[in-house]
C-alpha cells in the first residue's frame, strides 16, 4: 500500500477531513483511522486520531458513552409497593398541543388517564390526582413525580401533605429507578400517539379507551392484566360474545360460591406474589455489586443525558451542556450548570457523561 508523508501542519486538517468531513460523518476512531491508512501516514497517528475523535463536540453531545456507568441504588431510596395504589407514579406527555396527565400504579400496573384543560399548573395537577387516584383508589402513601417547579413547588406538595402522601421527586435520585411504571408510562405514551394517527378527529374522546386497553392486557410474567390485581375480577372486554362470557362467570358464581371464592383467592395470592418478586427484582438490578460507578469533581465538565431526545425517532443531539459541576449532593446526585443558566440544576450520575476538551 503506498502512503503519503503527511506534515505536521498538515495533520489536524487530516484529522477533520476523515472523522468530520462529508465522507466522514463522524465515525468511530478505527474506522477513520482506516480511512487515513489507505493512503496517509504521519508518526503516532493513532494516538492523534483517538485524541481527536475524543475530544469532538458534536460527538459527545450526540452518541452514547461507553462503558454505559450506573450508580448503586440502596433500597431506601427506591419506594417498593406491596399492594396496589400504595405506590403512584405521575408523569405527563403532550399531544397535539393538548396536555395529558398519566398516573400509574406501582404495584399492579394500573393506569388513569386525565386530560387537561390548559397548561398543567400545581392546582390543575391537584384536581386530576383527587380525582383520578383519592377518589377512585383511596389515597397512596408515596406520589413519585418528575421534578420539575408545579410539581415540588407550590400547592401540588401543599394538598400532598394535607393528604398525607409523600412527594418524592424522581429525577432526584434516578428515573429508571420508577421500574414499571416508568415503562408503563412509555407504553401509555406510545399508545395514544397510535390511536391519534388512526383517529384523526375527536382523538380526545379516546384517551379512556387507552386506558382501558393498557388495564385489560396481561402481563407476560404475572399471567394476570392490572384490572384484575386492582378489581379482584376479570374485566368483561366489549364485543359481541360479553354477555355469553358474563352469563357463565355468573352461572360459576351461583353453582358454588365456597369454590369460586377459594379459586379466586389463590389466584389473587399467586398474582400478587409473582408481582412483588418482579418488583423485587428490578430493584436488584439498580443495585448490582458488580455495576461500575462513576464519580466527578466539582469544576469538572459534564453533557446531561435528554432522555426527551435519547429515544425515538429523532435527529436532535441527546446530550445537552456542556455543564459545570457547581456540588457534589451525593454519591449519584450532582448539582450542575449550564454556562449562561441563570440557575443551577439536579442530575443523576447515570445521566451524566465526562466532556472532553
């Protein structure tokens, strides 16, 4: 393979043309390095391609770190149900400027759906948990909501106490900590921007229905849907066959009520066993010995994961900053600030990724 000599002042505009040019689109070291082997050399290439590609902005604010670094998550700062609304997860998402409030259960799974009239503010916010959740399901002991001001500020936490429920901000400590709920919330999400391609007009009107359809599926690993570990009873399903199914379940309930309510009962402890030992384990494996951890100072730089931006289809960088370590809250907790914000904000470890000059 013959090979042109490159100069020193010749070399960064080497660098730029392989990993950053037209051609290039910001590949990886080894491949732009092979790209530069296949007529160019100059000594310690290699180590000049890894520091350049290290060092690339737009890289760092748009690919994934590796090694992907997680903190350990003691069980104290992970709420665990134990029965169903005893644990709620809150989130929100927006569809066609309108703006849907999502409350999900720990426990079971179970989803309420609100939508709003305006912009969710803390009294709004208020109103939809009394009804969706107190009125519905009797009151929780823990309301795990994203941290933003309406949500920890205000009258949402004021009515929370009066309640006597705890507020715990997620994003806190760690979003991937909610588990279940957190995925559930996606599904919820995933759900409507579905149905609303399919229905075009009055898609308002079928936010129950996606509800009701989230609370009707059964789940992979429990066998049983979030309606029954809420309900204690299948849910009739509309079609044309419910009464012929309802006419049995009630023909099976008259013959012998002893043996009915002794097979619902073991089912009951068989679902709600199989759903702690779920929820058990997804809180083991935040918790993993053998998880790498990652740690800053304060003055490091830092890009924040936008998890907003890290999933689905979209073409906007995933990784904001960069930030400043302002302090050290905890070993997962990291006060930062973007150059310019005029105030600092939280971010957990595992959104946080080293930035390289």
């Amino acid at each position: 393979r013959i090979q042109l000599m490159v100069p020193t002042a010749l070399q960064e505009i080497m660098l730029q043309w392989a990993h950053q040019g037209t051609f290039g689109a910001h590949i990886g070291r080894d491949k732009a390095l092979e790209i530069l082997r296949q007529g160019y050399f100059w000594v310690n290439m290699a180590r000049d391609m890894t520091t350049f590609v290290n060092s690339c902005q737009t890289c760092q604010r748009c690919k994934n770190p590796a090694p992907q670094l997680r903190a350990r998550v003691t069980t104290m700062q992970r709420p665990m149900a134990s029965q169903p609304f005893q644990v709620i997860h809150g989130d929100a998402c927006t569809i066609r400027s309108r703006n849907i409030m999502i409350f999900v259960d720990q426990f079971s799974g179970y989803v309420e759906l609100e939508l709003m009239r305006g912009p969710i503010t803390g009294r709004s916010l208020a109103e939809a948990f009394l009804k969706c959740i107190v009125c519905r399901h009797s009151t929780p002991s823990i309301a795990i909501m994203d941290n933003v001001n309406y949500q920890v500020k205000g009258t949402f936490p004021q009515v929370l106490r009066t309640l006597g429920v705890k507020l715990t901000p997620v994003s806190v400590y760690h979003p991937q900590a909610n588990g279940r709920a957190e995925r559930m919330v996606s599904i919820i999400k995933k759900t409507l921007k579905t149905m609303v391609l399919e229905n075009t007009s009055a898609w308002e009107k079928l936010i129950p229905l996606a509800a009701f359809a989230c609370n009707t599926a059964q789940h992979r690993e429990t066998k049983e849907t979030p309606f029954f570990l809420v309900h204690g009873r299948d849910a009739v399903l509309p079609g044309p066959l419910n009464t012929a199914v309802q006419e049995l379940r009630t023909s099976a309930e008259v013959a012998d009520p002893e043996i009915y309510v002794q097979n619902l009962r073991e089912r009951i402890l068989t679902a709600f066993k199989h759903t702690t030992e779920r929820l058990k384990a997804i809180q083991n494996s935040y918790a993993h010995p053998d998880l790498l951890e990652e740690k800053f100072k304060v003055g490091e730089r830092v890009w924040m994961l936008d998890p907003r931006k890290a999933t689905g289809d979209n073409l906007k960088p995933m990784w904001k900053g960069p930030f400043e370590i302002i302090h050290v809250i905890s070993a997962a907790v990291y006060q930062i600030q973007e150059e310019g914000a005029a105030q600092p904000i939280l971010a957990h470890v595992n959104r946080l990724k080293k930035a390289t000059a």
